[in-house]
C-alpha cells in the first residue's frame, strides 16, 4: 500500500520540477473572458502539481490587437484582468507567467507578469521588437531598453520592473527561473543566455508566433538549441485558437526541452483550452553546469551582464510530503535507445567507433596481427566481430586473427561449440587449447588440494585458469608479432566483475572497454541481423544472446550447467546497468537513483522494450532495487577501483562516460562508500 506521507514517492524532493504551458482558447480585445480561461487552466494544472505554469505573449489582451492596444479600454481592461489572476492565485498553489500590454512612464510594453500566491512577483519586458514582414510591434510598443522603471504600481503594490529579473523558488532546490518574450529568443545573443549565466535553470518563453509552412520545425531547433548551449529548461509557450485570422493563422505549439532534449510538446491546432506539462531535472542542469567547467569560463567572461541581473526569492509553499509519481519517461536501458530507428543508429555508430580505433591502433603500431580468447560468451563475440571488421577496412585477411578458445574445468559444451563455430563464420585462424594439464600442474605447485583430488573451487582455483588463458594469449601475440585484444566491458570494470591482470581486465588494446553490457547484447544482435560481417553466422550470434552469462570456472552438475551465474552474485546487468549510468554520467544520489529505477523498472507495462515488444521484462520491487543497488555502491566505490586505475587502451563510445583513469573517471582506489550507503538508507524498504 501507498505511504501518503512519503516524501520518496515526491518528485520534489529528488531535485525536479514540474513545469506546464498553458494555451487557453482567446478571444481578442476580451480580457475579462481570457483571465477567466487562464484562471481555468492554472488550478488544474497546480491540481497535477505544476509548480510554473506559462502562457502565451500578450494571451490576456489576445496578440491580434494591432492598434487596439493604444486604447485606454483595452489597456485598463488588461490590468482588471491581471488583478483578477492575483486574487485567484492566493488559492493557486503555482506561480503563472502571463502576457499582457502594461503601461509605465508614458511608455507601452508587452510585459510578462511573474504571479504567486496572491501577489505580483514581478514584470519583465520584452526586449526585441519584431518589426519586419508581418511583424509591426515597435508601431504599438516600446522595448525594455527604452524602460527608466525599475518598479511599478500594480495592483495596489510597487513591483519589481525590467528585463533582468531572475526568479527564484526558495522551497524548491535549483529553481531560478527567467522570463523572456518570443523574438528574444530568435536573436544571435537572447536575453537568456545572460540569464542562465546567471544562475537561472529554467528560461520561459511567452510567444504568440503565427504558424506558417516549416516554422515549427524552426521552433524546436531554436528551443533545442537555446536550452543545450544554456545547459538550462527551455519552456515555450505559443497563442492558439481565438487569434484573429485577418491575414495570420495560429497553431498553439508549446514545447518544453531539458537541455537539448524535447520532454513534451502539445498537440497543434487544438479547438480547445489545454495544457502540455514535463519534469525538468533541475539537479541534472546543476550537475552539468558544475561539470562542464566551461560554463563557469563564460559567467566570468560575461560577468558585467551577469551582475545586472536581480535575483526576487518566493516560496512555492508546495506540498512536498505526498506522492507525485514523475511524469517523464525513464528509460529502462538508457544507454540502449527503445526506439528501433535510433537504436540502429546507436549500434551503427558504436560499432564503427569501435572498429575505427582498432585499425588506427594497428596502422600506427605497425602490425597486421590481433590475438583474441573466444569463449563463446557475449563479450568475446563482440569483441571478435569488430576485429573482423577492422580486418575488412584495412584489406586484410581474417585469417590474421588468431581466435583462441581455451576449455577449462568448467565450460561448457554449449559455448565451445558456439566458440568454434563463431570462428569458423568470421572466417579467422581458430585454435583449440585444453588448459586443464597446465591448470593442473600450476595447481601442484601450490599444494592446492584439487591437485590432490579434492572438489575445492575456491578463488585460487578460478584464477589459475584465468591466469593459464592470459597467459597463452599473450605468449601466441608474441609468438605471432600481434596484440591481443581484450573483451571485457564497461559494466565488468564498473562492478569489479573481472580478475586483475588476466584476459578480462587486461590486453594490448579493449574495444569493449566503455560499452556497457545491456549494449553489447544489441550490438550482436544488430550485428546478426545488418550482416556487417557477412551473410553467414546469425543464428550461432542469436545463440550466444541466448546463452545465460557464466564465468564458467566451477563445475556444475553437468556439462551444459555452470555452477556459476553472474548476475546471481552481482545482481543483473539490465540494473546495474542502470545505476551505473546515473551515477557514472551524473553523479546522482543513491536515493535519487533508486527513486528512477523504481519510476522506470516499477511496473511491467511502461513502453516498448529494446529487444521487442513481445519479450516480457522483469519488474523490480523497492526492496529488490535497494538490494541491488547496495551490491552496486560497494562494490563501485569502495572495493574495484584499484582494477580501473591500470585498465589498458581502449575508445570512449558514449557520453555515458567511460571509467579509464585517463578519461572520464579519476578516483582513489582506498575510498569508502559509506556516504553512499548512508544516503541509500533514505530509501524505504517498501512501499
């Protein structure tokens, strides 16, 4: 049963902010109707715990107005109607951005009002003033550089005036927000640039903006673009129905964007009031801003527009302790794309990086030659695939690839067939050694009991066939003028799941080094199904995709049964996976973290899956993701760093991050994990 009172269940207390654009149904010259359309859409979307809500430029006049707006009427009509907006606001637990014509000074804006909790926050300008093709604004007003005012009477109050006020929620951790009007956008330098080097993560944008053929595309990558380079939230907001159509036509296109990325966008063309919301990571912009130290480079560069900027802190007075589940898509394999066309993309683009480093490496070391060990297992067939495309580009033979499957005292029948026949499609020199002779004698030197006879498969026993396969495969590079080639992945070195030293943890030159497990299985796949390595061989790839994941170095019960399961000691991949992203790539909270897992793994039926929509997938428990997490925070922080800091070269595939000490990832090896496992403990045991 639900905890009403769990502040996990919450989006705000794990550093998001809901966000919502409103475009109510207008009609122009009639204020009182479009306060009483705004007013309708701000308490439903505060009902679904927005906490900003925005609408479109000058949406309580209507933009259409044209010279209307040098009417008294109209103008006092305006100003009622924002008096109306703050008297309903006092029961309207949001802060509304609205758009009206406001005079000060004997001059005319077209102004945003920041409105909450029963009083004017603020009024921001606009700056820019279209006044080119259909555009004629500067005819009917003035821009904020032409603004003396730094406060104005409103509303039975003196409120903050002008174009560099910055907004700031002092409940809600990372929300500074920035208002900006529709052509300050459309400028080589928007006021928000200078906003975000402020301090403000979210910039909101009121526009009006006709739709003609193709400027919807224009505004997502203007949108798009503005919310990346400002690492900030980008919410736009556009007039709808009720415009007058004279000579324009209206789509009420809203869009919001984290950093490049489009989280939602209404429906166009809507013959009705609506609402388009999205949850803006604002702890995620922090993240990215305080990493890429090039943001602080420009606030510095910047810092006399920076400094004009006034900061007015508000208290949202939101309710914080109740559940509000995110309403945002978490991916459930984020580094595999659920979308089969950018999935394709992704393998494509993965695999060619991997192939493309590899010939570099063998043009400039002056050989011709790799070694790798083939298991039969998903690392090794991968690593393999991309040695024999790497052969292809440089218009070698494969047969200068020497394949070498080495059967210990555990492996089994099914992945050393699948091994040999891996070989026999790529079409490389394929090599058989049974290392049991030489584990054997290896063992009697150490007076180990197996060597004796007895049934001891203790860690020393493991690593001796680890060792004897390293061995072999380095000896036969020399022996052969070649590198060896390693196979063990992101995953493994991020888990510690890999033997210092030996084949999995070190080799010449790791094509697998920065790919994650979940991804490698896709690359195969796509592998198997595009023929990158020929027509012949996809179903021994499907077969190795089929096979459970083993280091097969303990017997078991029969020939085709490894004792030994992974994901049974590291828990499985698909979630570590998972929390290695996060933490790797954003360096989230254990809480935080989990708090995903549970948004994304917490039900079956949350969108189509990387590997089909007929596969069905595992659903995890608080407590299972809370477990699993454990194993991964201990054994991520406190215990494998030490086997990360010697890894050998390899290339970075994604912005994921990779975890080489001369890369993305500098740690001691002597650290503890224990604020981590502290800050897990946050997380309830049920829910």
């Amino acid at each position: 049963m639900t905890d009403t009172k769990n502040p996990f269940l919450n989006i705000y207390a794990h550093g998001f902010a809901r966000v919502a654009v409103g475009v109510p149904v207008c009609r122009v010259a009639d204020p009182a109707f479009n306060a009483a359309e705004t007013i309708a859409l701000a308490r439903d979307a505060a009902s679904q715990g927005a906490a900003l809500v925005a609408f479109p430029e000058l949406g309580l006049s209507a933009y259409t107005c044209d010279d209307l707006f040098h009417q008294r009427a109209l103008l006092d009509a305006c100003e009622a109607a924002l008096a109306a907006i703050v008297d309903a606001s006092k029961s309207i637990a949001a802060t509304l951005v609205v758009g009206l014509p406001l005079r000060v000074e004997h001059q005319l804006f077209n102004c945003a009002a920041v409105v909450a909790g029963g009083r004017i926050l603020g009024v921001v300008p606009k700056t820019y003033l279209p006044n080119y093709w259909e555009f004629y604004e500067a005819r009917q007003f003035s821009s904020a550089d032409s603004a003396v005012a730094t406060e104005v009477p409103l509303c039975g109050s003196k409120v903050p005036f002008g174009a560099g006020l910055l907004f700031e929620a002092q409940d809600v951790p990372f929300l500074r927000f920035h208002v900006e009007i529709c052509e300050d956008v459309w400028v080589p330098i928007p006021p928000s640039s200078f906003a975000a080097l402020a301090g403000a993560t979210v910039l909101v944008n009121l526009s009006a903006s006709n739709i003609v053929v193709g400027k919807s595309g224009y505004r997502h990558q203007l949108v798009s673009q503005q919310s990346a380079r400002c690492l900030a939230a980008y919410v736009y907001s556009s007039a709808g129905k009720g415009e007058s159509s004279t000579d324009l036509a209206w789509d009420g296109q809203a869009l919001i964007y984290e950093n490049g990325e489009l989280l939602a966008e209404s429906e166009r063309f809507a013959d009705s009031s609506h609402l388009t919301f999205a949850d803006v990571d604002l702890e995620r912009l922090s993240r990215e801003r305080m990493h890429q130290t090039t943001f602080g480079h420009s606030v510095r560069r910047h810092g006399a527009e920076v400094a004009k900027f006034k900061v007015i802190p508000f208290a949202m007075n939101l309710a914080l302790d109740k559940p509000l589940p995110l309403r945002r898509t978490v991916e459930r394999f984020p580094y595999v794309p659920s979308d089969a066309r950018r999935r394709d993309e992704r393998c494509s683009e993965v695999y060619n990086i991997q192939v493309q480093a590899l010939v570099q490496r063998l043009s400039f070391s002056g050989l011709s030659k790799v070694v790798i060990g083939v298991s039969g297992g998903l690392d090794s067939t991968h690593a393999l695939l991309v040695c024999a495309k790497a052969m292809d580009r440089l218009k070698l033979p494969r047969t200068n690839i020497i394949g070498i499957t080495m059967p210990g005292f555990a492996t089994s029948e099914r992945t050393l067939l699948q091994a040999r026949k891996l070989m026999e499609v790529v079409g490389c020199v394929a090599k058989e050694i049974d290392i049991r002779p030489s584990c054997v004698e290896m063992l009697k030197d150490l007076d180990h009991p197996y060597a004796s006879g007895k049934p001891v498969y203790d860690v020393t026993f493991e690593n001796v066939q680890a060792g004897e396969r390293t061995n072999h495969l380095f000896r036969f590079a020399n022996h052969s003028h070649a590198i060896v080639i390693g196979t063990g992945d992101l995953s493994e070195l991020a888990l510690g799941w890999c033997t210092y030293g030996v084949g999995d943890h070190m080799s010449h030159y790791n094509v697998n080094g920065s790919v994650p497990k979940t991804l490698i299985s896709h690359l195969v796949r796509w592998v198997a199904q595009t023929g990158q390595i020929g027509n012949t061989g996809s179903d021994v790839l499907l077969d190795v995709l089929g096979t459970e994941i083993s280091p097969e170095l303990v017997p078991g019960d029969s020939a085709d049964a490894p004792q030994q399961k992974t994901e049974n000691f590291i828990g499985p991949y698909e979630l570590q996976d998972f929390n290695l992203y996060y933490t790797l790539r954003f360096g989230f909270t254990p809480t935080k973290i989990a708090f995903l897992a549970l948004s994304a793994w917490g039900e079956r039926d949350k969108g189509n899956w990387p590997d089909g929509p007929d596969v069905v997938r595992n659903v995890y428990k608080v407590a299972d993701i809370k477990r699993n997490l454990r194993i991964f925070l201990d054994r991520f922080f406190r215990t494998s760093q030490f086997k990360r800091s010697c890894v050998p070269n390899g290339p970075k595939v994604g912005s994921g991050g990779s975890l080489s000490p001369r890369g993305d990832w500098r740690a001691p090896s002597d650290s503890e994990s224990v604020v981590w496992m502290k800050d897990l403990e946050r997380v309830p045991d049920e829910i």
